[in-house]
C-alpha cells in the first residue's frame, strides 16, 4: 500500500519561516511534521510517495531514497492546482500506484492510531468534531448511525459538526470522479468535493473520528503544537 504525502505548497501563511525552508520542515520541537510522519506511518505501508515542488531539494535531501525501511519517490506537482489535481498529478506518474492508498497533508500532525484505523477501510477519511464559527468556509460531513458518509453541507454557527482534517484511505474509484474545484478557487481541485460522486455510486466511506490532529498552517498554530507536544 503506498502513501501519499503532500508536501508542494508555497507555505505562505508561514512565513517568513518558509522564505528559505519547505513548511513540511520547519522545526517543531527540533523535527518536521513532515519527519513525524514518516516515524507513524501504519504497517500497511510498503512505499512512501511525496509530493513537492517548492524548495523541493531540501525535502528531497532530509528524507532520500528511504525511510523506516520504506523506499521513498517523488512526484513534482506542477502547476500546484490543490489537492484533487495532486493526487490526479500522482497517478499520472506514477504508473504502478497500488490500488490502495493513503493520501495526507505533510504539514500537520496525526496519531498513529488514526492512520492505522484508516487503512482497515477499502474507503475512509479522518474527520475530527468541530464547532461552526460564524462566516464559516470549511464544509462538513453528514455520518450516518453506522458510521458512513453521507453528504456535504456548509454548517450553520454553533453547529456540532465533523470536519475533513486531510487524511485519507482510498482507492482507484476516485480517480473516476470528475473533477471539482475548490469551492472559491479557479485554478484548485478538490480531493474531498469529489467524494460525494462515489457515495451516489453507492460506495461505502468510512468516517474515522480523530484522537489527535494539529494542523501546523501558521506561526500561530506552530506555536500551539509546540505547547502541546511539549506535555506530552
């Protein structure tokens, strides 16, 4: 099973941290979440595949051919056109993608647990409990009693709602959505916006509740990962 990290943004809410460094590498705690990543992955992973583009030597140059026993490629995402275009980008170079696969963020940090429990899945997303804040962007997800998506909805203020933090168990059935832009965006594609065309297909995808998501987007929340990870 391989897994896809992505890693090719320009990082610019980080900076100016991310003038000279990918935000995949920007310390925390002394090491990357991109590094922490690689050090959780499940079992069920045999080959790792990262994706870059900005200051791509140096992700290239911190990680190599290899990692945890793993063999390591590289796929350039050019142009950067969001996350469905990514994973479109992948497969298109990369002929032998296995059937599975895992896709998820380089620049935030996850449990263990959580990837592994996505992998027991043909088709999951890790989603966390979230309160809607007023002039909310983020869409959120509709489960069902047994624990299957549902449908996408923009939620309400206050709304107790379950939220997409980009991690993912899919496989070769995605990549016969059609695709979806970012909703705002012109030039970005949606990896979870598609999702909806699979469940009018009938498929089944499996909402798996997160223990332990930080998102690492903004100095602000490097700051507060640092506090966090700093107790643990």
């Amino acid at each position: 099973m391989d897994a896809i990290i992505m890693c090719a943004g320009l990082g610019t809410r980080m900076r100016p941290l991310t003038n000279t460094m990918p935000k995949p590498l920007v310390p925390i705690l002394g090491k990357g979440s991109l590094l922490r990543t690689l050090e959780i992955l499940p079992p069920a992973v045999t080959r790792v595949i990262i994706v870059v583009n900005y200051l791509e030597e140096q992700i290239i140059a911190a990680v190599g051919a290899s990692s945890q026993g793993r063999p390591v490629i590289y796929v350039r995402q050019d142009p950067l056109d969001g996350t469905g275009g990514c994973l479109r980008q992948v497969k298109a170079q990369v002929p032998d993608l296995s059937e599975r696969f895992l896709a998820m963020y380089g620049d935030d940090l996850y449990a263990a647990e959580d990837l592994a429990a996505l992998t027991a899945h043909p088709r999951a997303l890790l989603l966390l409990q979230y309160t809607a804040c007023e002039n909310d962007t983020r869409d959120a997800w509709n489960v069902d009693a047994e624990g299957h998506l549902v449908s996408l909805f923009r939620p309400k203020a206050g709304e107790q709602v379950w939220v997409n933090v980009g991690a993912y168990a899919l496989d070769h059935t995605w990549f016969e959505t059609t695709p979806v832009l970012v909703p705002g965006k012109t030039d970005e594609w949606s990896l979870p916006h598609a999702l909806p065309q699979l469940l009018e297909r009938q498929l089944s995808i499996i909402a798996v509740p997160a223990t332990f998501w930080l998102p690492i987007g903004t100095p602000e929340e490097l700051k507060t990962a640092e506090k966090i990870l700093g107790r643990q």
